[in-house]
C-alpha cells in the first residue's frame, strides 16, 4: 500500500499577530511556528494505517520556505517513511486551487492508495485543498472525518456534520479523506525516532516542477475586526436579573418603550 499524508506549517496560534507590510497576510517576523493542529491528526491517522497493513509505503508532503523541514522531521519522527518538500517561500501566496493543484501534479502518477490531509489550516481556514485534491486526481473524498477503519481495499468512515450529527460513509480505495480534531491522539516521537528520522530520506522538489495553474482567488486585504463594546454580565438571584434586564433595556433601548 502506498500513502501520501499532507502538512503544513502555520503560526502558534497563541502568537501575537502582525498585518504584513502589504496589509494582505500576517508578518512573518518573531512567529513560533509547528504542524498545522489537523495535519498532525492526519499523520497519527496515516501512520495507524502503515502499521495496521505491515506492508505500506509512507510519504510527508509539504510546500513551503526552508524552515518547514524542521517540521517535517517531526512527521518523519511519528512513523513517515520520507518526506517530499516543495520548496517555496512565497507559499502564503498561493490560493487553495494552487496548493492542491501542485499536491495532485505530484501524487497523479505515483499510485497512492490513501491520501491524508487535515480538515483545514489554522491560518487560512479554507476546508479546501484537500476536497479539490480528490476532484484533480479523479478519486473519491470524505470530508471532516472523526473514525476512520480500513479493511480490504474498503474505507469506512464517520463524518461530522453540523448541529453534533454524525454520517457513516464508505468508499473504494483509491480515496482521500481530511481529518478532524479528535480523530485520535497524535503520538509524541520518542528520542530514538527523531534519532531516526535525521536519516530518512527528504526531498527537495522546485516549485515550478509541480505548478502548472493560475490562482482562482487573491487575498486583497487582511485586517483584525474592529473594536466594539463590550458585553454587560449580570449576576445575583433570578428575579433581580429580570429587574435589572428590564432597567437596562428601558434605559439603554427603545425595546420597551
């Protein structure tokens, strides 16, 4: 069997955050970065299915400046077998339609059974890549998964859907599906898996070998949410609440006028 599983680099999103010069992405400057939360759900999923087969071929893919290798290892450190590095350092760049586009160029000829991506990125947020990497390469998709299980060729999957619903999907391989938060719990590598993964194999791929479209869309502006004011918390026993709801609403609307 062979896997491809899919990441990204993205900001710690406790970090303080920046509009770049350009007002059309954050700045880079003085950013923790790590794997983007729902890839390292993909990856823990990946890894569970290598072991569960035995015999299945495991490769990291990822686009991005020379700082996403570090991250990389770490992918190579939980139980990938190589990794495949796309280098760009004008990444935020690209639109959706571009990053799947450059992942389906690559895997179109290469026979991946399974195709693993996380749901989203924290950054950008699109849900995106991963369904238009399916539709590219002509498989089918499950989106948002929070079980997964394979067996004989088949995958069965259950997906989330809105208001806590839960659907039941399956589908013949070759497929890709884009985790969820909670699919599992993401190993943490031990000592002598980073060990490891220092000599795994990772490969340099230029840009222009694998980008053969134009964008769909461009980020014109990005800007933080302005300030409004703040919300009123009212505390005490039920009937004071309703007396006080009733003054403020008298006082500060015309609600009950």
């Amino acid at each position: 069997m062979k896997i491809l599983v899919c990441i990204k680099q993205v900001p710690d999103m406790e970090s303080k955050f920046k509009v770049n010069a350009e007002g059309n992405w954050y700045d880079n400057a003085d950013l923790a970065w790590r794997m983007n939360e729902y890839d390292e759900f993909a990856v823990e999923q990946a890894v569970q299915l290598k072991e569960q087969v035995g015999d299945a071929d495991l490769t990291v893919f990822s686009i991005g400046p020379q700082r996403i290798q570090e991250m990389m290892k770490k992918a190579l450190a939980m139980g990938c077998d190589r990794g495949v590095h796309v280098v760009d350092e004008d990444s935020h760049r690209k639109d959706p339609y571009e990053i799947a586009s450059m992942i389906a160029e690559f895997a179109k000829d290469k026979g991946f059974d399974l195709v693993f991506t996380g749901m989203q990125s924290q950054d950008r947020g699109s849900a995106q890549v991963g369904v238009l990497v399916a539709e590219l390469l002509n498989v089918p998709s499950i989106s948002t998964i929070v079980d997964f299980a394979y067996a004989d060729g088949k995958v069965s999957a259950k997906r989330e859907l809105e208001g806590g619903i839960k659907a039941n999907v399956s589908c013949a391989t070759p497929a890709l599906v884009t985790c969820q938060l909670g699919l599992n719990t993401p190993r943490y590598p031990t000592l002598p898996n980073i060990m490891k993964a220092k000599k795994k194999e990772l490969l340099a791929v230029e840009i222009a070998d694998l980008l053969k479209v134009e964008a769909k869309q461009e980020t014109e502006k990005l800007y933080f949410p302005e300030k409004k004011g703040g919300g009123l918390v009212l505390e005490g026993e039920t009937g004071d609440l309703v007396d006080q709801l009733i003054n403020i609403l008298k006082e500060k609307t015309s609600v009950l006028a």
